[in-house]
C-alpha cells in the first residue's frame, strides 16, 4: 500500500484525496486550518469554460464541467452543484462585437453558447432591469453553473475518510523530506515528519511556500480576489450572470454574492474584509441597478482572498523534475477542474498511468523540461 500526502484540503486535494483512497493508497491530507479554509471558502466558484483558452484548456475544463456532472451517478446526491447556466450581458457597439466573436468561437469548440434577444433575457431573469446597461447583448451559455466548492470538499474528505483515508486539519507542511533524490515525507511547521512515498501539492496559493534544500519552488503570480455577500434579499436571480456594472450569482437562502474584476485591484490582502468597505457598498449599489429589490441594501460579509496563479498565468500538474514521487497541481480553475483532475492525478500518481491531456500543462516547463506549449494564448486563464 503507499502512503501519499495530499497537501491542501480546497476542492482539488479533497478530489484528489478521494481518488487516491479508491486506489487503496494510504492517504493522509494535511490542511493548515480547516476543509475549505484557503481560496475554495472565498472562491466565485463559476463552472465554465466560456473564457479558456487557447483550445487545450478550454476542452480540460469542458472536461472538468462534464466530470462534475458525471459525479450524479456515483452519488446519491450532489447538492453542491448547481447547473443553472450563465448569462454574459455586454454594452455598446465594440463590447457587442467582441462577445459575438466569442459566442462564434466557442459555437465553433462544440460549446453551447447562443446570442439571445431582450425578451429571452427577460424569461430567465425576470428581475433584472435590462434599461440599466446601455446597447446591451446577452449571450447564453446553458451548461454553465456554479458549486458550493466548501460543501465539495467537505464531502470528498469524509468519501476518501470512508476509504481509510486522514485528515489532519490545522497541521501546515513546510517541507519535504527527500532522500537520494525522492519523496520520503513531508515535515510540518511543529517539526512532525510524516512517512510518504509520494506527495501531491494541492496547496494552491500557497504551494510555493513548501519546499526544502532539494526542492524546486513553483514560481507564482497570485491575485487578490474579493467577494461581496448581501442579506437575504427579495430579489429573483437564478443564472451566473455577468454584467458591465458587476456579476452575480445566487449564494443560498436568498442571498446574492457579487464580484468586480475592478474592485479586486482596489484592494490587498491587508485590506479589512469588512462590511462596510467602500469597495463592497459600491458593488450592492452597481447591483441595485440591475435589480431594484436591492436598494436600501448593504452588505452582509466580505471576503479578500488571493488567487493561485502560475508565473505564466498557466495552470500546473504533473510531476516536480529532480524529485520522484513529488506531484504538484495549481491552478486558477480548481473549482472547475476538481472533478476531473482528481482522476487525472490518481491515474499518474497511483498507477503510473500518464494522462495526455495533461502534457501541455507539467510543472517541468518552468525549469526548461518542456515546451511553452501554451505561450501562444491568446486568454489568459
């Protein structure tokens, strides 16, 4: 049986966990706080491939949106996942022209996406005031939703426990134990060494922090990412809708969450995650005018995170050159990617079994073990 450490307990090493238990591995996952504690607690969460590009990542996380719709035949229930489709509403003529030539360009990937009239719009989103966007355009993307990324994770965690795997939460890895030139543990900020043969990095932001003497460090380039939360409103939202003024989605129990591109440069981690930030009333009140039922509103909660992202803006899976048995697996989309990668990295990590689809985005590119296959993007991630 071997031991492997998962590194990180967000939607991706609680997949990743899972998978690993089913292969009869012994799994012990180490979480610095708590299940979701990290960027899955404060993610947007939008299951999508509308905006991936070039087409290699597009067609992984077409692939990661059909394997979380896959996981309805294996459970008995999958109350963290909401395919509610997305809404992308553009303004004015230039804006316009870009979304039709998107809408073309994921039409011609096999994507539904669809140009769809005011009257549509109104179907789908009764409540939304369309006189509040200037030469609006909406385009629909029906296989679009959202996740409960905490809910997920905490369910895959109990799956793998079921399967004999452990959590140790509140336990933060520092570095690896290497010996002759592969995994031979990890060693925890108290000094703790946990046996392992190998180690798979879910730590997602913070995954560059974990190394050792032997050990190449992922470089990344992480971004700060706020949410705004409002109270239970009286408001009927149903799709991932996004929005010149701001986008939006249902968060449960009648409340909204909310996110702006803008306001994310606005702030920084040291910024107080409070209500009454200025940059959180500014979004409920870009929101009210899409839908009256929120004014008077304000905020409930605030959440600054930072995003995991790689220097090249790429996603990273697969192994660490120079060190056997040590796996890492950053990525921007882990949400909509969880599903599916913890397949993929089960496959390579348990079974030796390469993954194909993963070749374009190996760790090893950084260290000039493979080609910048995905330097020609026209998107980033």
């Amino acid at each position: 049986m071997s031991q492997v450490v998962v590194i990180g307990a967000g939607v991706l090493g609680a997949s990743v966990a899972y998978r690993l238990a089913q292969t009869g591995c012994a799994v012990t996952v180490l979480e610095a706080r708590r299940v979701g504690a990290g960027t899955s607690g404060a993610s947007y969460a939008w299951l999508n491939s509308s905006n991936k590009a070039p087409r290699a990542y597009h067609d992984l996380n077409v692939a990661g949106m059909a394997a979380h719709a896959a996981l309805a035949d294996e459970f008995p229930a999958t109350p963290w996942l909401h395919r509610s489709g997305g809404i992308e509403i553009a303004s004015g003529p230039e804006a316009a022209a870009a979304l039709e030539a998107k809408v073309a360009r994921l039409r011609g990937w096999d994507y539904a996406a669809e140009l769809i009239t005011p009257a549509r719009l109104a179907e789908l989103e009764p409540d939304l005031d369309l006189d509040a966007i200037a030469d609006p355009l909406a385009a629909w993307c029906p296989a679009e939703g959202y996740l409960d990324p905490v809910l997920f994770a905490g369910h895959f965690i109990r799956a793998a426990a079921a399967l004999g795997a452990r959590l140790l939460p509140g336990v933060e890895a520092s570095e690896l134990a290497v010996a002759a030139g592969r995994v031979a543990g990890v060693v925890t900020r108290d000094g703790q060494r946990i046996p392992a043969r190998h180690v798979v990095n879910c730590a997602g932001r913070w995954a560059d922090l974990i190394g050792g003497p032997d050990v190449p460090r992922l470089p990344l380039a992480p971004r700060v990412g706020m949410l705004v939360f409002t109270p239970p409103v009286p408001v009927s939202l149903s799709h991932v809708l996004r929005t010149p003024l701001v986008d939006l989605r249902p968060d449960g129990a009648g409340r909204l969450m909310l996110h702006d591109n803008a306001a994310d440069a606005q702030v920084t981690l040291e910024t107080p995650a409070t209500p009454d930030l200025a940059e959180a009333t500014a979004m409920v009140r870009q929101a009210a005018r899409l839908f009256p039922g929120l004014h008077g509103v304000s905020p409930e909660a605030v959440r600054i995170t930072a995003r995991p992202v790689p220097a090249d803006r790429h996603s990273a899976v697969g192994p660490v050159p120079g060190v056997e048995g040590y796996y890492m697996a950053v990525t921007h989309s882990a949400v909509t990617l969880a599903a599916y990668l913890g397949r993929l990295i089960a496959q390579e990590v348990a079974a030796g079994q390469p993954a194909d689809v993963l070749a374009p985005f190996r760790p090893a590119r950084f260290w000039g073990g493979a080609p910048a296959a995905l330097a020609a993007a026209t998107n980033a991630e």
